[in-house]
C-alpha cells in the first residue's frame, strides 16, 4: 500500500488518518474546511471514551454532565443522575483536536474540495480545486452530504432524518431531552464549554413545523435566541430494509461515519459510530488476512458484526418507540414513569445513556427483569396510593 486518500476531516476522516499514519502508510486527509463548528451534539458516551479514552484524557475544553432530564408534556419530567456521564464537545474543538492527532501522526492535511474522484487502474485520482492527488485507495469519511455519487451510502428521504437548531449563548449544567406527541424524535439542549447546543431532530415532519415547535419550548424555558446562530443538517436514519442493502465498501474504498449512514435510528449518535468505523477501517488495511479483492466484503461483516446488526434492530424499533403506546400511554411518557418508581428500569435507562446496553440484548434483559420492574411499580404505586406518608418515607 503506497498511499490512501482520506476523503473528509470530521471525527471519522479525521481518526482514519491517524491510524494510518501511525502504522506508517502515506496518508493524505483531504476536506474543505478542516476543523469548522457544528452545532448539534458533540456529546460522547461512556461506550466512546472507555474504548478510546484519549477522547476523555485530553486538555480539550470540555464539559462533563451527569445530570439529565427526560420531559413530556403529558406525564411531566424526570431529573437523574448518570452514573457514567457524558462528556460534551464543541464540534470544532473536537474536531480540531482529532486533526491535530493525526497531523502528529504523519498524515499530510490538505485544505481542498474534492471535486470527483476516477479510477485509474487499480488506484484512483482523486480531482481537488488545486490539483490531482493520486491513491491505492479511497477512505470516503465526506458526511451525510456526500457529493461523490460512486461510493458511500445511498439512501431515499426517508431513510434521513433532519437535525436543526441554535448555538445558544447561554449555560446550564445539565442535560434536556424533550419528547414531543405524536413526533418520531426529540428536543434537546446540551451544555457545551461556553455555550448551549439547542436543537430538535426527527423524521415525518417538515422543517418548518420542526423550528417552530423549537422555538416555542426554548421560548416556555426562558431560553433567549437573542446573538444565537441557526443550523439546519441533515443526518442519516436508515430504514431497516436501508441497512440490507447499504453500500459502505467497494473496489478500492470504504465508507466510514455518516457517509457509510452508520447513525443510530433511535437517538441520532453519530460520533462513536464514526470513530469505531473509522478504527475498524483501519485495521482492514493495516492487516493482511483478506486481499484488496476481498477487503470490501470482509470489512462489511466486520461492521455488520460490531455493531450494524444493533443498528439495524434499532431502525425497527424506533418507531415503536417514539410512535407506540404501552398501557394506554406513549412509550416515553410510560418510561419516564417507569424510571420515577423502579429502581430496576432506572438502572436499564442508564445502561442504555451509557452505550453499554445495546439493543440487540435489550429484549432479553427487559423479560429477564419484568417481574422485578412491575413489581416495584405496583408496590410504589400501591404505597402512595393506600399507605399515608409512603411518598416521604
């Protein structure tokens, strides 16, 4: 291998750069901006920092937040404690310090648009504003609006989701998540160093009926707009029969982070999937067990078996759970009420804010706790209710 071509400097371009050069293959990260800021999310999960804990053990400006509130309109709001918090960016600053890694690394950073790519032989050229650069192969990590129609994911509209929000001037030390009727998504705020990431994304509804309904819950909290900075992006969100087919490897290239759709159907993460993709991309060109020919196909089941078949669940579930109902009420609003009376179900949510619960074994933890979970509800259901005083004991 004389040379790969990094197509993209997010957190999943950015990673795959590092590694390569690292191992010492003549890397060439390609992107437009380079480090730019972002305004949704930026937060990464116990799952992302205990694998790679340099996304923890860093001088980045950072926020560390334990304290989340889960709110609907109809059963009200939930305030607990993370006992494995999440650690929020600015997504220029993580980024920035992703680049920087590589940099050191020995990757070669070239501020360019790639403007298309050709197969030559069996590399590429890969056709910038300021020139050609020649490769063996192709890392595609250009996001969800990738422009090059040859490689990466493809997908109909609707196996996206839209995000939009504010970069808000403003503070608060914990996280807000909305869950709004009838409504395939969620609210959110998120504290960052220095500022609030405000924002809703979901699916089934148009963006102006998305912003409005925003505006009016930051409005309800208090939330000034005043100085704050509007975004609108669109994120993968796969349908299930989407991942079957989804086309993230080819001759010569692999598609890593939002450009291969490897986002969660359910919350929307897309960092932590970038990164471990980006590794696992890595380790395909790094190792000889598979050759060029078969490294496309061996990559597929490498994610497919990491976590895609997880994904791919979550895409089935997810409209079960924005959309469905159990006992007679909205599963949100139901698993909020759970979390309020059973120590059991609290300790699964935390679980699954974590990244350590995945969906796949979700089931069969949720059968093997039910009698648990129900019982602590009835009981505390049954002390409020009958017993005087067992609220405040």
């Amino acid at each position: 291998m004389k040379r790969v071509a990094v197509l993209g400097g997010g957190p999943a371009g950015a990673f795959a750069a590092e590694r390569l050069a690292s191992a010492g293959i003549d890397t060439v990260l390609i992107d437009e901006k380079l480090a730019w800021e972002k305004p949704c999310g930026g937060g990464l999960t116990y799952k992302a920092y205990s694998q790679y804990p340099f996304l923890i053990d860093n001088n980045t400006p950072k926020k560390v937040v334990s304290d989340t509130c889960l709110n609907t309109s109809r059963v009200g709001s939930f305030l607990f404690r993370l006992s494995k918090p999440l650690v929020i960016y600015s997504r220029i600053d993580l980024n920035g310090m992703l680049l920087k890694r590589a940099e050191a690394a020995g990757a070669t950073l070239e501020r360019a648009r790639v403007m298309g790519l050709e197969r030559r032989g069996r590399g590429w050229l890969v056709k910038t504003q300021s020139g050609v650069v020649d490769a063996d192969l192709c890392v595609v990590a250009t996001g969800a609006r990738n422009a090059l129609r040859n490689v990466g994911t493809r997908w109909t509209a609707e196996d996206t989701m839209m995000a939009l929000g504010y970069y808000v001037p403003a503070s608060q030390e914990h996280v807000d998540i909305e869950f709004l009727p009838n409504f395939e998504g969620y609210i959110w705020i998120f504290p960052r160093d220095g500022h609030l990431s405000a924002g809703i994304c979901g699916k089934g509804v148009s963006s102006q009926a998305m912003r409005q309904r925003l505006e009016k819950y930051l409005a309800d909290k208090g939330i000034s707009l005043h100085g704050a900075t509007f975004y609108a992006h669109v994120l993968p969100s796969l349908e299930r029969p989407a991942w079957k087919s989804n086309r993230v490897a080819g001759e010569g290239w692999m598609a890593v982070g939002d450009s291969a759709g490897l986002v969660d159907p359910i919350t929307g993460e897309g960092i932590y999937y970038a990164i471990r993709s980006a590794d696992l991309a890595a380790r395909m060109v790094l190792g000889d067990a598979h050759s060029p020919a078969e490294q496309p196909a061996a990559y597929r089941a490498l994610l497919q078996r990491d976590f895609v078949a997880d994904l791919e669940l979550a895409a089935w579930l997810a409209k079960r759970f924005f959309l469905g109902r159990f006992l007679c009420r909205q599963v949100p609003g139901r698993m909020i009420q759970f979390m309020r009376r059973s120590p059991t179900f609290c300790e699964l949510m935390q679980d699954l804010f974590a990244g350590s619960q995945n969906y796949l074994d979700l089931q069969r933890r949720v059968v093997r706790s039910l009698n648990g979970t129900v019982a602590e509800v009835l009981m505390n259901f049954f002390l409020r209710r009958v017993v005087p005083g067992a609220s405040q004991a």
